[in-house]
C-alpha cells in the first residue's frame, strides 16, 4: 500500500526526455507490442517509466527514446489496461524490487 507516496512522478516533454536520455537516463516505455521484456525480469531501479493511454499507448516518437519496452504479462482475453491500472502496476513493482534489496 501506497507505493505512489514512495515513487517520484512528474510529467515531463519529449524534449525533457531526450535531454534526460542524452544524460545518461534510462527510459523504459511500457507497451502491448511485441518484443517487449516482462516488467518481471527487467530491473526498475532508478528508471524513469513512461505510460501511455489505453487506445494509443506510447508515441512512436516517445518510444524511440526508450532503453527498453517492457509489458505486463496479462491473460489472453485481456487486450490492454487501463493507463492508471498499469502505472499502479509498475509502481508496486518498482516498489517491491526497493522492498527486496
């Protein structure tokens, strides 16, 4: 509970995040698409995690500027999450890989 009160948000621009990249940030995108690593086996640690909206995901744009791609591994008949529902999803992950260090 309350992995959003231990996780750093903030919105930024495309610009803001190609300036961060080109500092040495990592950038995770997440997607449906595939080729996409399991939020499971990918370290969260220190990344700045981008979530798009349920119809559109991710720009290309956005997406290119992105270290990796990950998803969340869901059941079959589920298509895609909605955008809260995912970032809670990778809060608690990101939360949980902290908890177990």
């Amino acid at each position: 509970m309350g992995a959003i009160f231990r996780q750093d948000i903030c919105e930024l621009s495309l610009g803001d995040l190609a300036m961060l990249k080109d500092k040495g940030e990592r950038l995770i995108g997440a997607s449906v698409s595939d080729g996409c690593r399991d939020i499971r086996d990918i370290s969260l640690k220190g990344a700045i995690i981008a979530i798009g909206s349920e119809g559109g995901g991710l720009s290309a744009e956005l997406m290119s500027l992105c270290h990796e791609k990950v998803r969340i591994p869901m059941s079959q008949q589920c298509q895609s999450l909605n955008a809260a529902i995912a970032a809670a999803i990778i809060m608690w992950e990101a939360a949980n890989q902290l908890s177990a260090e």
